[in-house]
C-alpha cells in the first residue's frame, strides 16, 4: 500500500473523466508564416505574454539556449508555435515558451538576476561565436536570426473555453506535458492568480496539508485552492447542470473569480476552513485514513474539496462540538473510506456529478451525525 512518500508532490494522482466531449467543429486555428523578427518585436511591445509566473522551476540551461541560436544561425527550421491569440494585443504562448523566451534572453532584454545577456556557449558548428552576445554577431548572422521564417498557430476568438483547454492540453510538447492547472493558469490571467498563489502560501494551508504539498510544483498546491473556491462559488449540488467536464467546471471558476471586485470574504472563508481541518485531523487531514494506520496517504485532491467545503459551512459552535467529538468524527470517516461508492467517488471518475453529489454528501451526513450524537455514543 502506498503512502505520501511515493508522490513527488504529496498529492494522489486522479481520474476526473469526462461528462461530455467537447464538439470538434468548435475548433477555430489559423495558420500564419510570419518572421522571427516579428516575434520578437511583439515580444519587445509585451504584446506576447511569456507568463514568467507560468513558467516553472525547470528552464533552459545556456547550453540549450544557444544551440537554439546556433540552429538559427545554420539554418535548421524551428518547430511550429501554438498561441491563444483570442485577444490579438495580448497572445498566450501555448508552446514554444522556452524557444521565445531565449529569443527575449538573447536579443530584446537580460535574464533578471545575470550580468547581462546571455553569451553563446557549447556551440557544435559555430564555435568562432563562443562567447558573443546578439549585439556582437556579425551583421549578417543578426539578420539570419530576425528574417528566419517560422509558422505559428493561432488560437482564434470563439473557440470555447473547454476545446482551448483541450487543444492546449494537446498541443504542449514541452520537456515535461503541462499539468491542468498550469494550463488554467495561462489561459485565465487576471487576479485571481495572485489569490491562488497568496491562499497556496498560507500559513494555514501548509499546516493543514502538513507542508507535504510541494510549492509551485505543477501548480497543484494552486488546483487545491482553486478547487476550494469553485464549490463555495457555486455549491456542489449545483455541480454539472452548466459543465462540459471539470476541468472547464475549474475554468468558469476561474474566470467567475476574476470578475469579483474583492476576494476578501473568500480568503477568510479559505483560511478559516484550513485552521478547522487542521484542528480536527491534524496530519491526516484530506487523506484516506485506514485502522492499522500504518502508512500515510497522500492528500487527495476530492477529499480536500469535500472536506474544506463541508468545514466552511460549520457554525463556531458546531466547530467546538465537534472538536470535542473528533475522535467520533475520525472513526465514522475511517467508516465511510471502508465503503466502496464512496471510495470509488474520491478514486475513480472523480469529475462525474453522481461521485462529486456522494462524496460531498457523505461528508455533510456524517458532520451532522457526529454533531447530533449523543454523549453515550462518544468514546
């Protein structure tokens, strides 16, 4: 039986399934050839959103970055770019982060933290070009960079959130495939990015996730709260009336969050339900529990909804009853983890509205019982 350890990032992997596929005819892509330099000078205008916040902790080596200029320079087609252009004065890069932003590090701007830019380096062929920069390359090799022609595809407005989310799912071919929240993240700027991260470095939340959920690691510490506020926003029992699948349920949430001129309430709402989880579960909060109690889970992402959401709604007085009944509290938990619907609803097809409807159900039912419980019936 596995527990925490075995997951890099502290988290149970999921199954979320599908309701409804998404219409392919839905697709709207425009092919365009266009000129590095083109590129480049809307990356100079910040008319490219490179996302630095998206980008994660694995980057390009300089080694990498300048056999990518040396490609150029002989001559070696790059591949194919992908982005969102649904707002043509701001595109998204869907792949090819890391090929533009070198281009950014080499020609328009130094890396924040160096000395300067880049120098070429490890070169194959060109090795006379160690240790230039851009500015210092022959004429000749500068403009054999900015007239390069490559083909991007573009991404057109009236594509539907769910067939982006899917295309960019797709699409990205980087070193390591994006993680869903990675690419909610760079489809849906705006506030509540700066919120997610905020609430992800909590001091509640990483007592209550017991600090096992890695920081920034494929933004699944970001999905956790994001999750938290896609139920409180519109309540699980309304979950799948308006949804294609739950990747575009966590989509709305975002956009739906984006659209509020104060979190505040939400924040407090997130918070309080962290220090609850933590009092009552301490470090087995949001994970399967068994008797022997031999290993421990990792968090699982549908017990931390059902859980936080359920903990959210708790009255203070309800708070200290139960904490005077969380032994009882525990043990009915243990109890319903031993059902297999309910399992199956925190494992199995976990986006389905019949297991989203039984997981949050079931938590409420025994809240209540523990809460109704009569003292001869707490050990």
């Amino acid at each position: 039986m596995a527990d925490d350890t075995d997951y890099p990032d502290g988290v149970e992997p999921e199954e979320t399934g599908i309701i409804e596929p998404f219409d392919p005819a839905a697709i709207r892509i425009q092919v365009q050839q266009m000129s590095l330099d083109t590129l480049v000078k809307r990356i100079r205008e910040e008319e490219i959103d490179l996302s630095p916040d998206f980008q994660r902790n694995e980057v390009w080596k300089p080694g990498s970055k300048s056999r990518l200029i040396e490609s150029l320079l002989i001559r070696i087609p790059l591949p194919a770019f992908y982005v969102d252009a649904t707002n043509e004065d701001r595109w998204v890069v869907i792949d090819g982060l890391h090929r533009l932003s070198t281009l950014r590090d080499f020609i328009i701007s130094p890396k924040k933290g160096s000395n300067g830019f880049f120098k070429l380096a490890d070169l194959e062929f060109l090795t006379e070009m160690n240790g230039k920069t851009f500015s210092e390359l022959p004429r000749n090799f500068q403009r054999r960079i900015e007239e390069t022609q490559v083909t991007v595809y573009k991404l057109e407005s009236g594509t539907p959130t769910e067939v982006k989310f899917n295309i960019f799912k797709r699409i990205n071919t980087g070193g390591l495939p994006l993680s869903s929240q990675e690419i909610r993240h760079a489809l849906n700027q705006g506030s509540v990015t700066g919120l997610l991260k905020d609430m992800a470095e909590s001091e509640e939340f990483r007592k209550a996730v017991n600090n096992r959920v890695k920081k920034m690691d494929r933004m699944v510490d970001r999905e956790l709260v994001l999750r938290f506020f896609a139920f409180i926003q519109g309540g699980p029992e309304k979950y799948g009336e308006n949804t294609v699948n739950f990747d575009t349920f966590l989509s709305n949430a975002i956009n739906d969050l984006n659209q509020l001129t104060s979190h505040k309430k939400l924040e407090e709402s997130f918070l309080r339900a962290m220090k609850i989880a933590a009092e009552l579960f301490g470090t087995q909060a949001f994970r399967k529990q068994a008797r022997d109690k031999k290993n421990r889970f990792p968090i699982n992402k549908s017990l931390f909804e059902a859980w936080s959401v359920n903990l959210d709604a708790l009255s203070d007085n309800d708070f200290k009853i139960l904490m005077r009944k969380k032994k009882l509290l525990q043990e009915r938990f243990i109890d319903i983890v031993g059902e297999r619907e309910f399992n199956d609803s925190i494992t199995l097809g976990t986006g389905s509205k019949v297991n989203v409807h039984r997981r949050f159900g079931k938590i409420k039912e025994i809240i209540q019982e523990v809460l109704n419980a009569q003292p001869t019936e707490v050990a």
